[in-house]
C-alpha cells in the first residue's frame, strides 16, 4: 500500500490536484492512500515551500504545480 500525500493549505489549486491524484489512482489499480496535509509545519517538515505538492512514500515528487490525472499517475510507477 502506497501513501500519496497533497501538501497544501486547502487552496483551489491544493483541492484541484488532490481530485486529480484521486483519479490517477483508481485508474491505474495501485493500491494507495491519497492523503491531505494542511498543517503548515508538516509541509515545512518536508522541506516545501511553494504549495501544492505531491510526496510519495515519503518522497517530494512535485512542488508548485497542479498535475494532470495522467502526470500523477506517471509518480504512482
């Protein structure tokens, strides 16, 4: 089981690409847990600064930007 976290305040964009990683996994069949993080210390803790992100098993794989379902799905491989 994979833990996909969306590191952002809860902003459209934050909202926006947590919907996207939603989609990415029941497309591809990974099992996984999407998982939303708000608390500003937690996303300083992983050493983001610019909202949103994606952290993967506890690895930072995309700061700043809203990924397409089928971008995110490439991070779930």
């Amino acid at each position: 089981m994979r833990l996909v976290q969306i590191l952002g305040p809860g902003c459209p964009k934050c909202e926006q690409l947590k919907k996207n990683v939603e989609q990415a996994v029941a497309a591809s069949g990974v099992e996984a847990v999407v998982e939303k993080v708000t608390d500003i210390n937690q996303i300083i803790a992983f050493g983001v600064m610019v909202t949103p992100a994606v952290v993967v098993d506890g690895e930072v794989k995309s700061v700043g930007k809203v990924l397409t379902p089928e971008d995110a799905a490439k991070l779930l491989q």
